[in-house]
C-alpha cells in the first residue's frame, strides 16, 4: 500500500505556524514511508476564502522547502463539489442519513436546554428532501468509535454520546465534515495528520467513512500549539503568521528546525540540526501529544545561530530584501542611490554576528548610507551629559589629528582623550557613538568610524557638538 497524507489548508487568512508545522510532519512522513503529499486547498466557505490566501499557502509552503511542482495538486476541495453530494444522496438512500428541518429554538425547547445536541427528532419520521431540510447522519445507537492515532493510542468515543449530526445544510450543500471525508476517500489517503483541533471531529468522520463502505484512515492528532500564558496560539492576539516571520528575517532553515520542535526533539539533546537528520529521525509516533510552547524567544536564538552559521557572501545576499525593500518588506530608510554596496560588504561580518533577525539589520547600517544619521532622541538625551561638548571637542581635534584613518587608530586615540579625564573607553565613546550613528548600541564603533570615512565621522561629531551649544 502506497502511504498518501495531505495537508488542508482553509484558504482563510494567513498561513499559520502550526499549519506549517503540521505541512512540514506530513511532508516527512511522506518521505519516510515513500509514499506521496497532495495538497488540497479546502476552498468550500466562499464568503471567507479569498485566492491572495491560497497563493500566500503555495508561496509560505514554497518558502519552508515544500516546494510548488513536488506534490501532488494542489486540488480545490470545491472542484470535488458533485462527490460530496453523491456521497450525501448515498447516505440517505442507504438509510444512514435522513432529513430534519428543527430549528435551533425548535430543539431547544424539547430539551430545555441549550446545551444538549440534536435529539433525533427527525430520526424515523420520515421527512424527505426539500428546501431547508438539512440531512442528518444517523450515528449508531450503541457500540463505540476506536480512533487509530499514531500519536494518541486509541481515543474511544461512545456512540450514544455522539448527536446525529448535519452533514448537508438546508440548502443541500455538504458541510465541511462530510466534504473532508469524501476528498480524503476520492484521493486515496492512508494517513490523516492534521492538528489536534480536529479530534472532537474525528469519531464523527471515521463514522462517515464506515457509513460509506471504505476503510478508514490511520489518524495522528499533532498537538495543539500554544503561547506563554498556555492558549492556543490565536491570530487575533498573537504573531501566528508564517508570513510575519518571513518578513522580520528569520530564515526558512531556522523555522523549519524550529518547527519541528514543537512536540519532538532529535536523539542527544540536539536541537539545531541539519534538516536531513531531522527527515531521517523524525518519528510521528514520538510526538508528544501535550499542547507544544512556541517559544519565541527561542525561536530568536535559533534564529541567530542559523545566521552566523551562514557564508558572508549567504548573508549578504540574505539581507538583500531589507536592504531594498522588497514584496511586503517595507524599504530601507535610505535612497537605493545612497546605498553602498561595498560599505555594506565591509561592516556585514560585523553585523553577522550581532542579528536575531535579518530585519535588525536596517538600524544597525542606516547611519552609512544615510546623509545624516536618524538621532533617537531618548538616547541623544540619555548620553549627552554634562562635559559630552567638551569630549566631543577634544575628540574632533584628536581624530582630525590622525594620519591613518584606520578602527585601530581610532580607538587608541579616543582611549587616551577619556584617560586624560579618568573616563574608561564605555564612557568616552558613547557620545562619539550618538554623534555619528544616532544611537546608543550598534555595531562596533571603531570599524563603523572608519567604514563611514574621515570627512563624514567629523562632519557629524561636528554637528552633535554644535547642537549641544
Ligand atoms: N481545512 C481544515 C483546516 O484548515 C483541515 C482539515 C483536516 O486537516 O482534516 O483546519
């Protein structure tokens, strides 16, 4: 049997990490097994779908090594329309499903309450298609429903406790639950992976599949993936998605190893690894299945690993679209025709070391390529004390002093201006440092001093001295 998983993204909004993160699980798995990923856009709630939302799926998929061309579809679970009304009028002929037109107060008032599901009304009155009359399935009375979950054991769900629930609306379309069922069914697929969220559905669905004469897939709920407070990770309150990543600067290779971590971990204590070992060790049987921290902060540190194991020459490419501002990256504060390309070159092993996130690059450059630099005033406030004007004084006549224009140099010379007033190199630079990149932390000064150039270093301390007038 060959092993088919997919991965189904609702075109909804942005493409959030735990999807990528159950894409890139269905991916190895695939791999693993030698079987094949189909991707299916589940495009059936037309007044939330929008196309930008699937093209943003491919391009984020795309990005974390899912590449366009290597799966199989994408299929539209809307081009699947007349299966899942197929499979809705076979459930009803067969007698597994029937219609009911109650009302939600209709049920309610029978119950008396409004917590209580459906309760089966409907079930041999014998009502007949017509226009809102939903269909039903009818779940058996007695016996149980045994998930198979790689990842849980084997969830049982008493089938009493399970309502006769809608598999087509009023109007005849099938809801998402049979939708799923029969794409997944049509496709072939042997493995369902899909997020935790989706277990409550799963005894329903398995339901389905019985009820339809095929057998069911293998299930593995991956967990939940939560923040700090433990809630689920929610678009409305937090960073969710892949894209807002994408554009701060992490790099694909870092999210991908991060990724996978939520929930499962390499052999010995190893936690940034090649990709290759992660397709070779990654069991799906060895997820945790509690709820998986997205930790971040270390995601962050990750991150900065990732980019200073890159090449200069990586790096400096893999800035490039916060240096020009490109697709949604917004631009750089600087003119194209102020930027420096061999400047840049100069200073990038400098700031290799020093980034979490590529985006951290613009703040750390812009004082280059810029006329005059962006002053913080917080930190021009914080730094320009009493006896800055008299350092500054002293450093512009040292430095105007010097032969060689070199970060040595610069640094010897400013270390004796600060000895002679019993000031350590800390303090004397760091009105130099305000002067002429406007801010208080940065790459290092003596380098960025002798990358910016003789003229354009004096010209600022300069202009920072004759402010503080
Ligand atoms: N379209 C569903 C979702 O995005 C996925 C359903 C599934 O994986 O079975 O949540």
């Amino acid at each position: 049997m060959t092993v088919r998983v997919r991965f189904a993204p609702s075109p909804t909004g942005m493409f959030h990490v735990g999807g990528a993160r159950s894409a890139l699980q269905n991916w190895i798995y695939a791999k693993q097994q030698g079987g094949v990923f189909v991707l299916r856009i589940e495009d059936t709630d037309a007044a939330r779908n929008k196309p930008e939302w699937t093209e943003g799926i491919l391009s984020a998929l795309d990005w974390i090594g899912i590449s366009r061309g290597s799966y199989e579809g994408p299929y539209f679970q809307s081009e699947n329309a007349g299966e899942h009304r197929a499979a809705a009028a076979r459930l009803y002929e067969s007698g597994r499903a029937y219609y009911c037109d109650c009302t939600r107060e209709d049920v309610q008032a029978r119950t008396g309450s409004q917590y209580q599901g459906y309760d089966g009304y409907h079930r041999d009155r014998n009502l007949g298609p017509g226009v809102g009359h939903a269909l039903r399935f009818r779940t058996p009375d007695e016996g149980a429903t045994v998930v198979v979950d790689l990842i849980r054991g084997e969830p049982t769900f008493e089938n009493k406790l399970i309502e006769d629930f809608v598999i087509a609306r009023g109007d005849g379309s099938p809801v998402f639950l049979l939708a799923n069922v029969v794409d997944d069914m049509t496709m072939g697929i042997t493995h369902v992976i899909r997020a935790e969220e989706h277990l409550p559905n799963t005894p329903k669905q398995q339901l389905l599949w019985d009820a339809l004469g095929v057998k069911p897939p293998v299930w593995a709920h991956v967990p939940v993936v939560v923040n700090e407070k433990r809630q689920k990770l929610s678009k409305r309150r937090d960073k969710v998605a892949l894209e807002a990543y994408r554009e701060e600067g992490y790099l694909a290779g870092a999210m991908r190893n991060y990724l996978m971590l939520l929930g499962w971990a390499p052999s010995g204590d190893r936690e940034i690894v090649p990709w290759s070992v992660i397709e070779d060790e990654f069991r799906l049987d060895e997820v945790n299945p509690s709820p998986a921290f997205f930790d971040e902060k270390k995601l962050r540190a990750f991150n900065g690993e990732y980019i200073r194991a890159l090449s200069v020459a990586d790096f400096i490419d893999a800035c490039q679209p916060w240096l020009t501002g490109t697709g949604t990256i917004a631009p750089p504060p600087w003119q194209p025709e102020e930027f420096d390309a061999d400047a840049f070159a100069a200073v990038a092993p400098l700031a290799q070391t020093r980034l979490a996130v590529l985006s951290e690059i613009v703040p750390n450059v812009d004082f280059l390529f810029l006329a005059s630099p962006l002053i913080d005033e917080a930190a021009w406030a914080k730094t320009m004390k009493d006896g800055s004007a008299e350092l500054l004084d002293a450093a512009i006549v040292a430095f105007e002093a010097l032969e060689s224009w070199d970060a040595d140099s610069l640094k010897s010379t400013l270390e004796a201006v600060g000895a002679e007033r019993g000031l350590k190199l800390g303090k004397t630079q760091a009105p130099v440092r305000v002067a002429v990149t406007g801010r208080t932390v940065g790459l290092p000064l003596f380098e960025s001093l002798e990358v910016l150039g003789r003229e354009r270093a004096l010209t600022r301390m300069r202009a920072a001295r004759l402010r503080l007038v």
